[in-house]
C-alpha cells in the first residue's frame, strides 16, 4: 500500500558526538510541510577496456545524506530547528516563558563535526522508518510575505544510514508566527513597505572523506565562512535604502514577530550591507524595488546574527 506523507513524521535528536547516532526514546517531532533527504550514491564508471561495445563494470563509490526540511514556523519546533543549526543557546525564564537566544557557533563542535551532530527519523508512511545519523544542518533559511505564515527550512548534510522501527510521534503545541503581528525596522526607523523577507544563513559544509573503511564522510567540515544573507521586496517609495546602497553603509536591522501569548522571534542583524537594491517599473502598479543584502560581523554585538525565541518551552533543546 501506498504510504501518505500526511501519516509520515520527522524526530530528531542531539548527539553527544560524531558516529554516535542518537536514540528513538528522546526524538523531538517536528510537524513539517515538506522533507527530502535523500542517500545519494555514486557511482563509479572503470575506464578499462574488455573487447566489446557495451559499457565497462560500475563500483560503488562515496555517498552522503543531504536535503532538506522544511516547516511552518511553530515557535516550540522553530526552537528544534534554530538548535540543529546554531546549536546550544543561552536560556533564561522570564513570567514562565524560556528566552532562547541564538548565535553562530564560534568553534567547530569536535575535530569531525563542524556542528552539533543529529539524527533523524523519518517516517514515510510505508513500514520501517529512514534512520539517519550524523546529520549536520548547513543552512537556516526563514522567509514570510504577506498574507501568509512565517516558513523555516534547514538544509542538511550527513554520513549515517539504516532503517528503525517507526516511532509514535507527539507533536508540540503552538500557533506559527505569521505577517499580520511583524514590524521591522532599519537604522531606527520602522520599515512599513516591506512585503516579503527571507534571511538564509550557510555554514558552506562539505563531505570530508579520507582512507577508512567506509563510504560515507568521515568528517563534515566548512569549506568558507559562513554567510548571513537577506532578500526581500518593499513597495519604492523613497531613496533612502538605494542611497544606502550606493554609499555602501552598514546599518541594523531588527525584524521582530509576535506569536499568539508571549511567544515571540526577534532577528537582529547589527550590519546590514545592500549588495542590491533594484526598483523598476514592470507594469502600471506600484513601483516596487527587490533587494539583496549581507549581514557582516559586527564587532560590537560579537556576532552577524542574533535570534531571539520566547515560547512556553523552559528547557534547554539539548
């Protein structure tokens, strides 16, 4: 029988180290829109020649986990996701709520692991359940535009594969952060025509393989710095941000969401940089003006990112 993705589930969990998969007693389930990792396998072509037209033998050669998992952005299952990316935050409790307060890791999680290592459930609905192990999150993406829910995705890399009984998953309570409770602001001053925002930051992770018995990466390490970049597109009413732009300016900026209670996200990037900032005409509506931007170090606040979660969760996500 056909599985449906609507009975499948994800859970993850935090491992203490490299090439030592989690257990399925402490997976954390996280209601997804959408999922696709995938064990990619190459294949190796031998060049010999054997007297005949039809193609030499094929060997088995490296192989990686990678894809990508993406959700509405629930604010407990956000909090699993920003801790699979950055890894562990600062927690304090304020009026029975847990402040989580994320930033970029400054050193690498052990001399294998560039991040904090995972492993992950995933249950498609057809019997035994993936099980993948040494899973790294590369990239954090959060994006929302008007009229809709805030989304989050993180893309993953990985070197550990199986199957496992499936799990009975139990999935947090929330309410996503959506458009309508958002302000933003830059330079001070509130951004009142933004209509879509997505910030995506990349940790540039790549496969490491070395001469060990095994397949898959024996270390997944960086291969660049890690980039803080930022897109969008406000209605043009002013000349402002394109002389930002062209006197190349590095400016804070604060997006902020309101979730139902006290729940809460709050995106402070204390250098932003426009690398483009393009209004056109493409009709007879609104003029609008689409725009790149980098979030650059800042010495000040010690980071390119910080992310703020307030939800009911108390606890630390590892």
């Amino acid at each position: 029988m056909a599985g449906y993705g609507m009975q499948g589930h994800i859970g993850i969990v935090g491992q203490s180290n490299f090439n030592t998969a989690g257990g399925v007693n402490s997976l954390s389930y996280i209601p997804i829109v959408d999922e696709s990792l995938t064990l990619n396998i190459e294949t190796i072509q031998e060049e010999s020649m054997y007297g005949r037209f039809a193609q030499s033998p094929t060997h088995k050669g490296t192989q990686v986990i990678e894809g990508d998992i993406s959700l509405e952005a629930h604010p407990i299952a956000l909090g699993s996701i920003l801790t699979m990316y950055m890894g562990s935050a600062s927690l304090s409790v304020v009026d029975s709520h847990g402040v989580h307060t994320f930033q970029p890791a400054t050193s690498d999680f052990s001399s294998r692991s560039a991040g904090q290592p995972y492993t992950i459930e995933v249950n498609r609905d057809v019997g035994s359940s993936f099980f993948f192990s040494d899973i790294l999150a590369g990239t954090l993406e959060l994006s929302v535009s008007n009229g809709e829910l805030m989304n989050a995705s993180v893309g993953v890399i990985g070197a550990g594969y199986g199957r496992t009984a499936s799990t009975s998953p139990t999935f947090p309570d929330g309410t996503p952060f959506k458009w309508d409770m958002s302000s933003c602001s830059y330079d001070g001053a509130d951004v009142v025509d933004l209509e879509d925002l997505t910030i995506t930051i990349n940790k540039n992770l790549e496969g490491v393989y070395t001469l060990v018995n095994t397949n898959a990466p024996y270390k997944i390490l960086r291969s660049d710095n890690e980039m803080v970049e930022i897109s969008g597109t406000m209605i043009f009413q002013s000349h402002s941000y394109m002389l930002d732009y062209e006197n190349f300016n590095e400016k804070r900026f604060f997006a902020n969401f309101q979730g139902v209670g006290s729940d809460s996200l709050l995106i402070d990037i204390p250098s932003m940089k426009f690398t483009s900032y393009e209004p056109a005409m493409s009709g007879k509506g609104r003029v609008q003006a689409s725009f790149n931007a980098m979030g650059l170090f800042n010495a000040g606040s010690g980071t390119a990112i910080e992310i703020t979660l307030t939800n009911t969760r108390t606890a630390s996500y590892l």
